[in-house]
C-alpha cells in the first residue's frame, strides 16, 4: 500500500459490550495519532459497513480487544478476520495487536483464529489502559518509517479537537509554543507545594490565546514529575449522569481504580463478579456493566453516595502520591448540569479542606460561574493570558522556513490582531501557501 493510501494510525476493533474501554485506549491514543473507533468516528449518514472496511484496509495496526464478549461479537470477528488477511497479505504494512481486558481472555480455549500466536498486551493493575496507549504509540514510532509513511508523526502539540482532518499533517510545532507562559507555569508550581497559598486556578481568555497549550505544558509537567493528572477537554463528548461519567472519565485518566465507586454502584451493574472489588479488573467491569440511562442514577440520594465515593477515591489516591492535579479546558462549553456537578463535588470539596492534595485548573472564555469575592482568597483568577510579540512572529516564520523582514513581522503582527496565537498561525501558514504557489 503507497504510504499516501495511510488514513489512520490504528483501528479499534471491539466487542459492543466493550466500548467502554476502547473509548478509553481512543482517548489515550487520540493526541498523538490518528485512530479510527466506530463510536467516536463515523458520522451521521455514513454507510457504516463501508466505512469500517475502507478505515481498517487504510490502517496501520489494528488494535483488538479481547473479553469474555469477543466469541459473541459478529462483527468484531469479521474484522478480527480481516485483520488477519491484511496482515498475511504484507506484514510490513498492517499490524494485528490484541489487548487483552482480562488474563481469563487471554487463556480462553475460543480465542479467535489467528490471534493465539500474536503477542499482545493485557491489562492488569502493572499494566493500565494508559501504559497500553504508550506501548502502542511507541510501536507507530516505529512501523511508520517501514510501512514507508513518510509524514511526520503527529507532535504532542496536536489540538485533539481537530477530528475532522484527521490525515492531515499537523505543523510540527505551534506558535502558542514561543510564549513560554513563564508566570503561569511558576504560578501552578508553587500550588504543588505542601502548603498552597491557593489550590484553584481559574484562567479566563478570548479564543486562540493558547489556553489549551497551557495546559498541555501544565500536564508535561506532571508528567516528568510522576504526578497523577487528568485533563478533560468540555470540547469532547458530553457527560451525561457526570456524577458517573465525568467521574468514571477522571479516574480513569488518573489510572485509579474506583474501588468505592464500584461499590457504590454495584447494585446497578449487570456484572456479578465472583472476585473481590479491590482487583481493579473486577471494578472495572461493574462499571462498565452499568447503563447510563438508568432512572435510578437521577435519584438525588444516588447521586450523594456517588459523590461521597468518588470523593473517597480521589483523596485514597491523594494520600499515596501525595498530590494529584485536575485541568478542565474549554470550560464555557460544560453543560449547566457538568458544571453544577463540578463545582458541588469538586471546586468545594477542596476549598472546605474535604478534598485535600488536590489542584485544579479551569480554562476556557469564562471562570466557573461564581462570584469573584467568594472565591478570591482560594483561586488565582487569571483574566488573560500573554500574546507574542512581532519578534515572536518572524521567529515562527522562520521555523516554517520563510524569511520574512521586521516590518513585515510587524505588518503581521497587527494583522494577528497584536499577537494572538492562533490568528499568527493562519497568517504565517497563509504566507507559506503563497510562496508555495508562486503568488
């Protein structure tokens, strides 16, 4: 297959009653590759049959789930099958990797044909969703250039709310990355002392200012600090029940298994589990088992006992990493019911001292809706954030290899509306394009 032909990265292949999980590995993977899920992928009027058959032959891996439900799941075995074919067919182009959500899928005597003798990954509590993510990304590194792809790897830069282009080659760097946000960053370093002044940062800017770069470097550097972070972008999927949802989605990304959620749940999980609820698996499983739209999860008393689970969960984690940071971009787009769960359950569990070791940032074009006095002596409130300057400008130009002068920097900069980011962005690029072009 010419390398032009490479659409996606990886295909997700999964049972139905697994797509939880493979939301997960989606959302691990997504800022980094392109990764083609069902669920998350298609859009409305598609021929689906079509769709999914085209997506997986112009695929790089394809990445199976195997559980319990993979010998019922029709489909996911016709794609298991022509994983295989492709794989047959020219080894160096298609990769079949199969993940396993459990050590009993992995010894089951049905494991379907042609995955027993290919090594795969299995989830445990050593190894989480999120390692699996990287173990995988590390092999992309790596099979792109012998598949003969050529474009350059998707940068840890890439804005993951760009799905509707999703081969095109993203710039390698962005221009957000020459403003170093030196305040900022030194700011939410002092908030991971043992004694924050205050534990709440509430960032408030127009759009294409680099919030979401902010925090990107916020979360590197928890990173390389081995501190539990989570970063949920409001630009993504809704979070309806969010007293479930959004909690379930902050845990996972923090790689904590809610043993007290699960609990508290278990009674409306469809998974009976033989094993105790400490194995992070079993916790997992109920809820995974549990529907979203179940009346009971609206009663107001269910949503207290989540509340007080989660809280439970979160300040265990806490206790043992001794710090643990939730960022919130594009916090104008959060529904009135996420926000209200939000500020309930976490902004004022932290500020009353009932969660502590927690930070929290917020970004998007408004605070959390609050008033600024109430909230002064607990949050900084941040009401924007630095723009670039024309030398910054004519720097970026000159990544992107054109050579521009410094009244022509200056010229674009006033152009960008004095420095704004995104609007750089659009007139560098747009400069390339006419050089290109010969204009």
């Amino acid at each position: 297959m010419p390398s032009e032909q490479y659409e996606w990265d990886f295909f997700i292949a999964h049972a139905g009653a697994d797509q939880r999980p493979a939301e997960k590995l989606y959302d691990y993977l997504k800022p980094k590759s392109r990764v083609f899920l069902d669920c998350r992928s298609l859009v409305p009027g598609d021929d689906w049959d079509i769709t999914l058959r085209r997506a997986q032959k112009t695929s790089l891996v394809t990445v199976v789930l195997i559980s319990g439900k993979t010998d019922a799941a029709y489909y996911q075995r016709e794609e298991i099958a022509a994983a295989i074919t492709l794989a047959r067919a020219d080894a160096a182009r298609h990769r079949v990797v199969p993940v396993f959500l459990d050590r009993h899928a992995q010894s089951d005597d049905d494991l379907p044909y042609g995955l027993r003798l290919k090594h795969g990954l299995v989830l445990s509590d050593k190894l989480s969703l999120k390692a699996i993510g990287t173990q995988l990304l590390e092999l992309l590194s790596h099979l792109a250039p012998a598949a003969g792809d050529s474009r350059d790897a998707v940068s840890e830069t890439t804005d993951p709310s760009n799905e509707e282009t999703p081969s095109r080659p993203v710039p390698s760097r962005l221009p957000e990355e020459l403003i170093d946000f030196e305040d900022q960053r030194n700011l939410f370093e002092r908030m991971l002392t043992d004694s924050p002044e205050k534990p709440l940062m509430f960032i408030k800017a127009a759009g294409g200012r680099g919030k979401s770069s902010l925090l990107r470097m916020l979360g590197f550097y928890c990173e390389q600090r081995g501190i539990p972070y989570c970063r949920i972008d409001s630009g993504g999927q809704p979070y309806d029940q969010p007293h479930f949802t959004l909690a379930v989605a902050i845990c996972d990304q923090l790689g904590l298994a809610p043993r007290h959620l699960a609990q508290a749940l278990q009674y409306l999980s469809a998974y009976k589990p033989e094993g105790e609820i400490d194995d992070p698996y079993v916790a997992s499983q109920i809820l995974a088992a549990v529907s979203v739209t179940h009346d009971s999860l609206r009663q107001r008393h269910v949503r207290e006992r989540l509340k007080s689970a989660f809280l439970a969960d979160l300040s265990q984690l806490a206790a043992q990493k001794g710090r643990i940071v939730c960022l919130f971009d594009g916090f104008e787009r959060l529904s009135a019911e996420e926000e209200d769960w939000l500020l309930e359950t976490l902004l004022k569990s932290v500020v009353t001292g009932r969660l502590q070791r927690v930070i929290i940032v917020t970004a998007g074009h408004r605070w959390p809706t609050i008033n600024k006095w109430e909230w002064e002596h607990n949050a900084h409130l941040l009401d924007d954030l630095p723009k670039m300057s024309a030398g910054h400008i004519k720097i970026y130009a000159e990544r992107i290899n054109i050579s521009i002068t410094d009244e022509e920097a200056t010229h674009y900069w006033k152009a960008s509306g004095g420095g704004i980011p995104l609007y750089m962005a659009m007139v560098v690029h747009n400069l390339r394009a006419l050089s290109e072009t010969g204009s």
